[in-house]
C-alpha cells in the first residue's frame, strides 16, 4: 500500500535534533554528536520503530541510528521515541544506497536488518540489503568483529544471504529457520514481525559477524 504523502511530516522533523535531516557531514562526527563514546549501532529500514524505540529503551548506554526513506514513516517513529523520552536514538531519511557515505571507518558496532525487500527477480538481487554489494560498503564502516542480525519471512532471500555473508567473510554465529520456535531470547519483534507470526509464517533470522582483523607475524 501506498503511503499518503505528509505534507508537514518533513517541517516537524526539522524542528527536532534527534532526526537528521542532512547527514552528510556528520561521517566520522557521530560519537562527538551523541556527546559520549557508547556503541553506535545501526538499524536500516525501521519502518513504524516499534524494534528501535524498544531497543533504545533497553539500552540506554548503546547509541542507535535508524534509517527508513519516508518522512511519513519516520516522523511517527520520531514521535515515538520522545514520548518515550529517548535520547539516545538518531533517525536518518534517506536512501540506504548512500549509507557508505555518512559513516567513517569502524563508527558503527552493530547492524539490525529486519524485513528488508527481497527483490526476488535475478535482475534485481543486488538491491537486496544483504547482497555482497551492500555488504562490503558495511565493511567500510564496521568494526572488525561487528555482528549483523538479520530477519526476514523470505526464504530465498534468507538462503541466498547464508551465502552472501560467507563470501564476504562474515562468520555464521546462529541461524534459525522458525525464530518463534527456536528458544531464541533476545528477540525483539517489529510490527511486520507480530503480523506475519500471527499467520503462522516462520521468520528466519542469522546472526553473522565480521571476521577480525589478522595481525601480521
């Protein structure tokens, strides 16, 4: 479905600072922005904010980012977070393509994709968020060692993702086929999430972490 453009969604972003409007100089300023040196970790694609609000709320001391394209998404996702009193979420309308561009080297110690589009014609893989295209602009902004959580209720995309971490040297550290099944504690369920298990559908879900950086002997 179509969202509805919002005319005063863009001038009510603007008139707050948790989101960032122009975030092209901000590439290697984040830490300094946030004014504290926690982790800073990623979420690209956060729809409503249901997974990032809860997220923030529970970690207080880890600094996140979100990124969705809509400023009829975001704007509510920003109302979100300041009634629940959030400062340490930033939220960033913009095009994911360009995320290699607003980040320096090693800012960022975790990245969330949840339900990201599966683009399943041949032609158009490589728009997928986890495709090795993607991947390597992440590695130029990740720290050695730096997990990727990764959800989806695609199973093409999910098998052919086991693949695209391997080949860019991300270490597989869990993997489940039926996330609500699995035992698996730490999750947080976004509202696509709640809808789609609600139905039955099984969510795949991967752990995958950066390989560390060797030293030289």
């Amino acid at each position: 479905m179509r969202l509805r453009k919002k005319w005063w969604a863009r001038p009510e972003m603007e008139k707050d600072d948790k989101a960032i409007i122009e975030p092209w100089d901000m590439k290697g300023k984040w830490s300094a922005h946030f004014g504290n040196d926690h982790p800073i970790h990623l979420e690209l694609g956060c729809g409503k904010g249901q997974f990032i609000s809860t997220l923030a709320a529970q970690n207080p001391d880890i600094n996140y980012i979100a990124i969705d394209l809509k400023d009829e998404v975001l704007v509510f996702v920003l109302r979100k977070i300041n009634e629940l009193g959030l400062t340490n979420v930033r939220l960033i309308p913009m095009f994911i393509e360009r995320v290699d561009e607003i980040f320096d080297e090693k800012e960022i110690s975790k990245i969330y994709i949840n339900f990201c589009n599966p683009w399943p014609k041949a032609s158009h893989n490589k728009r997928r968020l986890t495709h090795p295209r993607f991947l390597s602009k992440y590695k130029g902004f990740i720290k050695p060692g730096t997990e990727v959580w990764f959800k989806t209720d695609d199973d093409d995309l999910f098998e052919a993702s086991l693949e695209y971490f391997k080949e860019e040297n991300f270490d597989e550290i869990y993997r489940t086929w039926d996330l609500g099944e699995s035992g698996f504690t730490e999750n947080i369920k976004t509202e696509y999430e709640e809808k789609f298990s609600a139905f039955g559908m099984k969510i795949k879900f991967g752990i995958f972490r950066l390989q560390e950086e060797k030293g030289e002997f």
